[in-house]
C-alpha cells in the first residue's frame, strides 16, 4: 500500500511528542512531507531534529511540496485560518480541537471543506483513547444495560469531556439542554506549574449538566488547578463513571448485579508486549462471559496509549480517503462537542440558567 504523504502545520510539543513520532513510527502507511510553523528558528530545530524539511511560510510550503493531507496543530485562535488555507489547496484535513473557537467560525471551516470536496475530521483522540474503547465495547455488549449518568472529572477542556460522556450515553443520542456553574475559591497559595515565578491562591471550578433528548443525564466537573497544581490531581488521573439499569463502572472497574440482586465486580485486564523499549498494548480484555476484547490494531508498532489514539485518528482520516468512507467522528460531532462546551460556559455566566442545544 503505497504511503500516504502528511504535511504538518505547528511545531509544538503535541506535535513533536505526538503526531511525529507517530507517523514516523507508522512510516508503512504515512510519510511526513514538511512541517511548518509561524515561529522559523522553532520549526527549522524541529526539521533537523526529525529530519523533515521546514517552512515558516505556509503559501510556500503547500506550493512545493506534495501531500495527502494535512495535520491542523496550531492554538485555538490559529486553527481558523490555517485549515482554510489549506483547503483552498484540495488538501485532506486532520485538525486539532477546538473544531474552533465558536460556532460561525467552525461552520464556516466545514463549508470550505464541502466547496473543495476534502475530508474533514477532528483529531479528537480522548473517547478514542484505550481504556475508553473496552468501555464503549461493553456498553455495546449490554453488560451495563441502558446507560442511565454518565459522568467525569478534571477531563480538560469542556469538549474532551463531551465526546467521553456522548461516547456512553451514544453519539446517535441528541444533547438538548446544558446548564453550567463556575465558581471561584481561595486555596493555599502555592506554585501551580513548575518554573513559574508567581504563586496562585485561587482555582475555578466550573461544573456541567447535559440532558439529552430521552432524558438521560451527563455530568461534568472540572477545576483549573487540574493543570500541573500539586493541590488537585493532574488530568492524568482523570475519572470516569457509567451508570446503568445493571451495573455501573468507575474508572476500569465495572460492578453488575446479573439478576441475582448481588455485586458481581469484573475484571477488565490490560495485556502488554515490550517492544523497543514501549509497553505496548495487546489488548484490553473484560472477564464477562463471554469475555469482552478490545484488540490493539497497532500492536506491532512501539506506540504509547496516547499515540494509539493519535494512529486511530490518523488512521481513520486514511481509511476515508482511500475508499470516500464515512468519518467516525468528523465535523458534526465536533460541533455538537464544542456546542456543549460554549452553552455551559454561557450558562455559568447566566447564574446557570439552561440553555437548548439546537
């Protein structure tokens, strides 16, 4: 299968920690052509770190060099502007979240995209992450019966959360009312991020209700201090829970009751192989009868967890182009993720009132 060629635009560390060596390591299936970046002396280090050649100049970049499709890895306020430059080239398009920083903004990005007649999905890689799949598989599976709540905390920002929570009640499921609340509280003063000069003595909680149109409830929570504070566990160690008729799970630890009235816990155990010096995945299995297993589909790459996810994206753009399928995620589900987002923002800031997702 001849290569796939992938241009880069933004040269941070999502992209020197993520997409790079991803792509690198799947170098099979993707070859990465260039990457650009606003800043040259940043882009030019990471060029010759990686050996990819470097562009500060975007025009210039998608004049000369050849490629499938291009990965969006710029700042919220960049996003814009360098995905519709890159449509107007009838390049493929893999871009970063936010969709955008509003709703006029990302339905004119999905606009762009039909004119050029160019693929559009949004490298949302939380729900697709792992231990998220072997969940929305037993979900599937009717281990839990008909998700009731679903419900996380310290998953940044509000639309990661979304996709997580839409994942278990069902993307197919309609959100119609959001209310949101923020609030502000005194802690210790300390230093919130290392290297930092100044101390902090406040964090912001702000917290989400989404009903969707069968009634069922998602709940989210969320503080700043989740951001590298000693005070608050980091995002790393973001929670989940699912709440069903039958059973409910917190984390990767699933209970059910199998109609007998008694918890019955249930293991859902991670296998491994060591290769070039990554724990990599084989696969997640759930001890149900019958069992439950999530297949890692890279597995015989050196890929971390978090890469797994980037390759499911990566991969999923890939599958669309070559064969004009449907995206998994794409535009739509962006938009109602970030939709979510901007209504419980709005509600916190209208002492909670509810607000209809249309």
């Amino acid at each position: 299968m001849e290569q796939m060629k992938v241009v880069i635009v933004g040269a941070g560390k999502r992209v020197t920690e993520g997409y790079i060596p991803t792509i690198q390591t799947m170098s099979d299936r993707f070859h990465l052509a260039a990457i650009h970046d606003i800043d040259q002396d940043r882009v030019d280090a990471v060029g010759a770190e990686f050996d990819v050649p470097s562009y500060s100049n975007l025009e210039e970049m998608f004049s000369n060099v050849t490629a499938d499709f291009v990965i969006i890895a710029v700042p919220a306020l960049g996003i814009h502007q360098a995905t519709m430059e890159a449509a107007e080239f009838d390049l493929h398009l893999l871009v970063e979240t936010p969709i955008s920083v509003d709703l006029a903004s990302a339905d004119q990005i999905a606009r762009i995209a039909k004119i050029h007649n160019v693929k559009l999905e949004i490298a949302e890689t939380y729900y697709r992450r792992p231990h998220e799949r072997i969940k929305q598989l037993m979900i599937q599976e009717n281990v839990f019966g008909k998700i009731n709540l679903a419900y996380c905390r310290f998953v940044g920002q509000g639309y990661h959360a979304a996709s997580i929570l839409r994942s278990y009640i069902g993307f197919d499921i309609p959100p119609v009312h959001v209310w949101g609340h923020q609030q502000d509280f005194q802690v210790q003063s300390h230093i919130q991020f290392p290297n930092a000069v100044d101390k902090t003595d406040t964090e912001c909680w702000q917290h989400g209700v989404i009903e969707f149109r069968d009634g069922r409830r998602a709940v989210y929570d969320f503080t700043t201090l989740s951001y590298g504070s000693p005070l608050r566990w980091h995002r790393s160690k973001a929670t989940t829970e699912i709440y069903g008729e039958k059973g409910m799970c917190v984390g990767l630890e699933p209970i059910v009751l199998n109609g007998d009235g008694a918890a019955h816990p249930t293991v859902i155990r991670r296998q491994e192989t060591e290769i070039e010096g990554v724990n990599v995945l084989d696969a997640y299995v759930a001890e149900t009868e019958p069992e439950i297993v999530w297949e890692n589909p890279f597995r015989e790459y050196p890929l971390t967890d978090s890469q797994v996810a980037l390759a499911l994206c990566l991969t999923d753009l890939e599958n669309a182009i070559r064969n004009d399928a449907d995206l998994e995620y794409g535009f739509l589900n962006a938009r109602t993720d970030r939709e979510i987002d901007i209504a419980i923002g709005a509600s916190a800031d209208n002492n909670g009132t509810g607000i209809e997702i249309l």
